[in-house]
C-alpha cells in the first residue's frame, strides 16, 4: 500500500525564536508485508516551519516490525533526519506487548 499524509505541527519552547515554531508538510511512504507477521513501512517526510522560529525538518526512514506472538512484536526504526542544519542518524529497537 501507498500513502500520502498531510501533517502539521507545533512547537512551544523558549529557546525558539519568538517561543514557537508552526508548520505544516507532507509525508509519504509504503507498506509491504513481505510475510505473514512482518510489516515494514519505508517513509519520508518534510515539514516547513513558516511562523516563529524558521526551518524545515525532514527525515527518510524505514520501519519494520515482526509479530512475535499474538501480544508480542519487535519494532526496528532506522531514520536519517535534518533539523536546525544538523543532520543525523536515528534508530531504535523495541519490544511491544499488547494487553
């Protein structure tokens, strides 16, 4: 399945120019299921800030996640992202329980 979402977002700190930071972007992405329990999701995202403090975030990544049991399931994110001109890597890995 293919996607396209329109997102926005609001920030509220004081080290923000003005205390705050309003914007809205886009994020499109992909779902396969490759076999049965395991989802991954590639995505890539943007974000422009327009009101108080200026930027524009955008982020590419994928994540995956494999169903361990019928309450259980391991998730797998990889993300590279830029932000305030600064670009880095992200990543975690996560055990979810379902109760």
């Amino acid at each position: 399945m293919v996607y396209g979402l329109a997102e926005a977002a609001l920030h509220l700190h004081h080290e923000l120019d003005g205390g705050y930071s309003i914007g809205a972007g886009a994020r499109i992405g992909a779902l396969v299921d490759p076999a049965p329990g395991w989802r991954i999701n590639a995505y890539a995202s943007g974000i422009r800030q327009f009101l108080g403090e200026k930027d524009t975030p955008a982020s590419l990544g994928v994540q995956s996640r494999v169903a361990l049991g019928r309450d259980t399931a391991l998730r797998i994110d990889l993300a590279r992202m830029r932000e305030a001109e600064h670009r880095f890597n992200a990543g975690s890995i996560s055990l979810q329980l379902y109760f």
